[in-house]
C-alpha cells in the first residue's frame, strides 16, 4: 500500500501548514491498528491527543471545591473613627490655604514699590520714618546746638 499521502502530510504539519481537516486524517491514521513500521513512530504523538481528552477531565465535583475555596467567609473588623479622625484632610488643606494666604500678603507688604503707607488695624495710616541710613544721609544733626538742619534741597518755600 502506498503512504506518500500520508508521508506529505506529515512534512506538512511538521512545517506548520496543515489544515484542521488535514490533521483530523492523520490522526485518525494514526488511531488504527494496521500502521507500517516507518511511520508507527508517530502513532503515539497522534494517539496521545485522543487519549489526553479522555483522561484529563475535571471531576463533577471541582466547579463545587473552587467556589469553596473562593467564597471564604472573612471576617470584617468595624472600627469606629472619630470626628476629627474623618475631618483630618479638611483640616490639613485649610491649614494649606491659610499658609499660602499668609505668604502671600507678607510678601505682598515686602515687595510694595507704589509707596503705600501701612495702615493698622484701626484703618489709620502709620506714619513710618523710614530706613535709619536714609535719615542720616540727607539730615545733619548738629549734636552741641541739638538742633536739626535740613539740606538745602529739603527746604520748601
């Protein structure tokens, strides 16, 4: 009997290029019992397939023991928070926003080039005399006479 058919298939599934009709002839092929001698050492790698589907079948009672597994009561532990337990990240960004408030306006004072007096809390203008360098730059305090002169410039008319 002539098994080049056979033989070009199996080159053909060992380069991956059978089809699933392809496959099912060689496999059962390989399931009778008359095989030549060149080709009974492929019998068990066809066979084993077959034989594999019947053996390595989940029991009736493995959906059962999984969901056992899995469906676990566990135990679940109250506690009880406090108010300002759940008020704590409220807490924290207003403390963020007061801070950033508070540099900001510091900032704001030290950097004010328009001249603006300060004012207290009362609304009234403070009157500040400024920087001590400022003052004895341009006022000549005569210490024997104690009284103050003015530079020529300061004088207004």
């Amino acid at each position: 009997m002539d098994y080049k058919y056979i033989e070009q298939l199996l080159e053909r599934y060992w380069e991956c290029e059978t089809s699933i009709e392809e496959e099912k002839i060689l496999r059962s092929f390989f399931s009778q019992e008359n095989i030549p001698g060149s080709l009974l050492s492929y019998k068990a790698l066809f066979t084993s397939m077959q034989e594999d589907k019947h053996t390595n079948v989940l029991g009736d009672d493995f959906d059962q023991r999984m969901l056992e597994m899995v469906e676990e009561p566990t135990r679940v532990k109250a506690r009880t928070m406090k108010l300002t337990q759940r008020l704590m990240p409220l807490f924290k960004a207003a403390a963020v926003v007061a801070i950033i408030l508070s540099l900001g306006n510091a900032l704001q004072m030290a950097l004010d080039t328009q001249g603006n007096t300060p004012t207290n809390m009362a609304g009234m203008e403070q009157h500040t005399d400024g920087p001590s360098v400022a003052k004895n730059d341009t006022i000549k305090v005569d210490t024997t006479q104690k009284s103050v002169q003015l530079p020529p410039t300061a004088i207004i008319k």
